[in-house]
C-alpha cells in the first residue's frame, strides 16, 4: 500500500514558476490516499494565476496503453504547456515521463511506503515509495530502481558500454537518467549541489 502527500507549495511553485502547465491527477489507489482536496485547491489558485493549459484527471494512470489513449484529446493542451504536473504515486510520474517523453514531467507529490497490497503497478515502472520523490530532478525516471545501488546523485563509474556493472543484463540507470535529462534540455540539473537524503521522512507518516 502507499500513500501520496503533496510536496511543499515552495517546491511545487519552483517547478512551474513563469511556465505553462498542464496538470494531471490520478484518482486511482483511492483505497489509500491521495490529497485531492489539498491538490484541487492548489489547482484553483495556479488556474486562477492563468498559467494551467489543461487538467486530465483519471484513475490509474500507471496503465500505459490505457493512459496513451486518454491523453490523446488532451495533445493540443499538453503541447501547448512548458511543464507537465502529475499528481499522483511515484508509478503514475514515470509511466508518463515515458510517453511524454519530449515534455518536461514533474512530480507534485511525495510517495510513502505503508505494509499491505496495492492497485496495478506495471514493474518495469518501479517505485520503491522512499518518501522523498527525486523524479524531477532525474528527468522521471527513478534512481532507487533504475540504479543497482539506488545512487541519488550521479553515477558509481563502474558502468560498461552502458550496462550497470552490478548486472549485466540491466542499462545503467544513470545513464538513461542523463541521456532523458538531455533529451528535455535539462542537463543543468545534473550540476545541482548533492541532494542529502532525509530519510526520516517515511518514519514520520508510518506513525
Ligand atoms: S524517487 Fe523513486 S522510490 Fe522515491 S518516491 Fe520517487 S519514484 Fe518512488
Ligand atoms: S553502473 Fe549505473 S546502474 Fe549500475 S550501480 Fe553504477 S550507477 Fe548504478
């Protein structure tokens, strides 16, 4: 099971600051929690500033062919935004990373790991639900499990002809990190300061 809580309004103003935006929210996994009511009025105030293009809200957005489909009315909303703002579980962030894959996708919120089953989870999309989103700073793709050693700031070096050095058989995640971070013009990230990990936070909202 997992729950979902929006990141701060700071962050979440720094990723859309000055840009056009289309919005989307995922209201499946209702069985947990999403914070609609927190979303839908931080949604009322960036519509009312002007700068939203569009809001698709739908239910299990972690299903690929599904979501494809759905998004297809939206196209003209979504290539007319600078920034794509999701509002749901880590999952849903990179199943749309993935098919958007031109756009800027960002996460909204934070996922947080409690014990129990949950909805559909594609696993080639894993999150590992660690409480402290890293997706927009990774170009949408999840360094906890894209990376054998879950590294949070950069490559361990050991990488050969793009294959992890922990296993063979898999991409080394960094290196699909920077090539998707150059694919959305965004390689300036990769200079940020090292992002210490608190991982207190999945304590505090296990209690
Ligand atoms: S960084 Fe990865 S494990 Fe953590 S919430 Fe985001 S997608 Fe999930
Ligand atoms: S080679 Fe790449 S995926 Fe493998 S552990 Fe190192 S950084 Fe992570």
């Amino acid at each position: 099971m997992l729950i979902t809580q929006l990141k701060s309004k700071e962050t979440i103003a720094s990723l859309v600051d000055g840009k056009k935006v289309f919005i989307i929210n995922c209201h499946g996994c209702k069985e947990v929690h999403f914070p609609e009511k927190e979303a839908d009025e931080l949604q009322k105030e960036m519509m009312a500033a002007g700068n939203v293009t569009g809001i698709m809200t739908r239910d299990y957005i972690c299903n690929p062919e599904n979501t494809k489909l759905r998004l297809q009315k939206y196209m003209d909303k979504i290539e007319a935004a600078d920034v794509v703002l999701v509002f749901s579980c880590g999952v849903g962030v990179q199943t749309l990373a993935e098919i958007l894959e031109d756009k800027i996708v960002c996460a909204a919120c934070d996922t947080y790991h409690l014990p129990g089953g949950q909805g559909v989870t594609p696993l080639e999309y894993d999150c590992q639900q660690c409480g402290e989103c890293y997706l927009n700073l990774t170009g949408g793709i999840c360094p906890l499990t894209a990376c054998s050693k879950s590294l949070v700031n950069g490559q361990c070096g050991g990488s050969k002809n793009g294959k992890c050095e922990v296993d063979s058989n898999m991409e080394c995640g960094w290196e699909r990190i920077y090539r998707r971070l150059a694919q959305i013009g965004r390689l300036d990230i990769m200079k940020c300061p090292v992002q210490v990990r608190n991982y207190a936070t999945d304590d505090e909202v296990s209690k």
